[in-house]
C-alpha cells in the first residue's frame, strides 16, 4: 500500500511541476509576467488545493479512502490533461485549480490509513517513505520531462480532430495527463484498513475545533513554522528551472539530465535521513524527534538557499542545488507523521488536510510568487532570479526555525497526551 500510494504521490507532483520547464514558451504564448505564471504554478493549484483538503479530509474520516483516493487520481489526471486545451491565461488557471482539487483527496486519507497500519515508532519512516514522491515527482518532471518537452517541441504546432491546433507545451499537458489514468484502478484494488482506537467514529466540526484550540499554541505555531518552510522549497522548485535556462541557457532536456538528478536524488536521501534520524531521536526518548528533524534540515537550507544561487558557475551551483534538495527534504516525511502522532484516529485526515491547508495555502500560494515578486520588482526580471532565490533563503527559513522551536514544547505535551490515550 505505501509503495502504490508513492507512486501515486510521485505522478501528483509530475503533474504540477510539469509546469517549471515551461516558463517562457507558455509566457510568450499566452503573453504574461513572471508574476503571472508564479500564480499558475502556485495560487491557481493552491486555492482548491487547499480549501478543498478540510472537507475532503472529514469524507476520509467516515468513508472508504481508497476509492476517494481514486476518484481523486482521475480527477487531476484529467485536469492536468485539460491544461493542454487551455487557449487563455483564464482557461488555464481554472484547469490547474482542477488539478488540485482532484489532488487534494491523495494525502490526508492516506495519512490516515498508514496510521492505522504502523505503530507509532514505524509511523514517521512509512510516512517518509511515501514523501519521497515529492522528490520523485519533481525529480522525473526534470528528467523525463525535460525530454517529453524537447520532443513536443520538435514536433512543432499539432493540429488534433475537434481539439484544432496544440502548442507544443500544450501536447506536454495532455500526454503527462492520460498517463495518470491506469494508476486509479490500481489504487482501486488496494485494501481497506480497519479503523483502530477510534472513540468517536463521526466527530463533529466542534469536537476537532475544541481540539485544535485546546492546543492552540502548538497549532499556531507549528502550522506556520512548517508553512514558511514550504513556502521556500516551492519557491526553488518553481523556479529552480529557470534559474538554470536563464542564467546559463540551458534547453528543457539539459536541465532534467544535469539538474533533475540533484532533485531525485537529492530529495531522496533527505526524506531516508529525516525519517532515520526521527527514528534515532524517538529512541533516546525525545517525544518532540521529528520536529527536532524538521528544524535540522531547515536550518541547512538557510546557508545552502543564498548559496546555491548565487554560486560562481553551472558546476558548482548545481551541486549546491542538491545539497538543498537534501536538506529541504528532511523534514516532509516526518512532520506529516508528527501530526498523526498526536491527532485522534477520527481526527486524522481533517488534521492532515488542516496541515496541507497551512502548508500549501502559504507554502504553494506564496512560496513561488515571492520569488517571482522579487525578481520583477527588485532584481529586473530575467537572470535576476539567482538573487531573488536567495533573497527567499534568507527571510523565509529563519522565520521558519523561530516558529517551530517555539512549537517544541507544546508538541512534547500533545505527544503525551496522545500516549495516555492510547
């Protein structure tokens, strides 16, 4: 189940970072600013995203998560398909709110299912492991994408029946899209998890508010902390690409060969070593281990995030880009399992999408328009956004540290208050 809902979490982040090696063809075709286009990599997927997520999560909650999850899988893989038909900015940014909305059925309930499948010091490493699919996703939306982008393109214009005239990146689109489709019935034939140490099977809306409010601090501070994180990896991710193509002219292919290997694997040896050393931590009995993970990769993408954009050449920088894949990817497997590790079971799913609400709203919906604002307002557009990206590194990552050690020992009492449940 973990591996088939990875491969699942790795095709969703394919189908929103499609987008990234396709910057200034979809400007110059649709005609809009960076800014314009940060706001179809981030707010457009993030509104649904995210606002969906809450109710989503509650139907998760009470009904079989694994075919909401399927209904989920063919919702976005259709969506990301209808991207490609897109003939305005319009047209377009309704299709990527499509795409989250199907996305936003994926995470909260399978959260909530491997909490039902592992016990709590194999949680954060189940959880990591099917985290890693950011890192896949993005790694193969490079990799396999930069070739997929150079092959429409040497196509050229393709006039399709009914459908008229595609535009190369809109070829992209449609083809990444319908390859999602088989991967929903796959899903469907997963199993059912028996619900345990469920007290109440339908909490109302009250019940999770008085919960969430009678740990207030933790939410208040936790949530945000983790937010800003997000909001400086997406701003990588969205813009890492271009950093690439524009300041050394790079093509779509030589930025998924040279520069999607440091995403994949990057991002994959962060996620082994957060959950590895949340795991370490839990044994020598620190009840707040994967927030202590969390803050440790943080802190690395501090000095890692100005420096990588700022680095003399190709080389050095994409080198220092999967260094800071490896620290921003520390902690995605293991603060997902810190919020199941103290939510009641028929909590779990409407407090993963509370999660993903927090993190996607400020992280996606921000993350990668500040970027974009700082490049078309401060550094004048173009290779400004070597600085911009690290203008981003320094405000948003100690912000993000701040926030979660204020978080540690509030999480520490919520821990044990979970334990005495249990």
């Amino acid at each position: 189940m973990v591996f088939v809902l990875y491969l699942a979490y790795a095709l969703s982040f394919v189908d929103r970072q499609i987008l990234t090696l396709m910057v200034d063809p979809i400007r110059r075709d649709l005609q809009i600013s960076d800014t314009q286009f940060s706001l179809l990599h981030g707010l457009a997927f993030a509104l649904f995203y995210t606002f969906l997520g809450i109710p989503i999560g509650r139907l998760a909650d009470q009904f079989n998560r694994v075919r909401i999850i399927s209904i989920g899988i063919v919702t976005w893989s259709l969506m990301t398909a209808a991207c490609g038909l897109a003939r305005s900015y319009t047209l377009l940014f309704m299709a990527r709110m499509g795409v989250g909305v199907g996305e936003a059925a994926l995470s909260p309930a399978a959260f909530s299912m491997f909490a039902d499948l592992f016990t709590k010091e194999r949680l954060p490493r189940a959880i990591s492991t099917y985290s890693m699919g950011i890192a896949t996703g993005n790694g193969l939306a490079l990799l396999l994408g930069g070739y997929v982008v150079a092959y429409a393109s040497s196509l050229g214009a393709v006039s399709l029946p009914i459908v008229g005239p595609l535009q190369p990146w809109q070829i992209v689109f449609v083809l990444i899209g319908l390859a999602g489709m088989p991967l929903a019935f796959v899903v469907l034939r997963l199993r059912e998890p028996e619900r345990l140490g469920v007290v109440n099977a339908k909490a109302s809306l009250a019940q999770v508010g008085a919960f969430i409010w009678a740990r207030k601090r933790l939410f208040f501070t936790f949530l945000p902390g983790v937010s800003f994180a997000t909001a400086l990896g997406h701003g990588v991710l969205g813009w890492g690409p271009a950093y690439f193509m524009r300041t050394y002219e790079w093509t779509a292919a030589e930025v998924g060969l040279r520069y999607g290997f440091g995403v994949l694997f990057g991002g994959i040896a962060g996620f082994f070593f957060g959950g590895w050393l949340t795991e370490v931590l839990q044994r020598r009995g620190r009840d707040d281990a994967p927030l202590l993970a969390a803050m440790a990769g943080i802190a690395l993408c501090l000095p890692l995030g100005i420096a990588a954009p700022l680095a003399p050449d190709a080389a050095t920088a994409v080198v220092l880009f999967t260094l800071l894949q490896f620290a921003y990817h520390m902690p995605w497997g293991v603060v997902g399992a810190a919020i199941q590790l103290v939510a009641p079971n028929e909590m779990r799913a409407q407090l993963s999408a509370l999660y993903l609400f927090s993190i996607n709203i400020i992280g996606l919906g921000f993350g990668p328009t500040f970027v974009a604002l700082l490049n078309d307002r401060v550094y004048g557009g173009g290779a400004g956004v070597g600085p911009s990206l690290a203008t981003a590194a320094a405000v948003l990552a100690p912000i993000a540290v701040a926030l979660l050690v204020s978080a540690l020992s509030s999480y520490r009492t919520a821990v044990r208050q979970a334990r005495a449940w249990s």
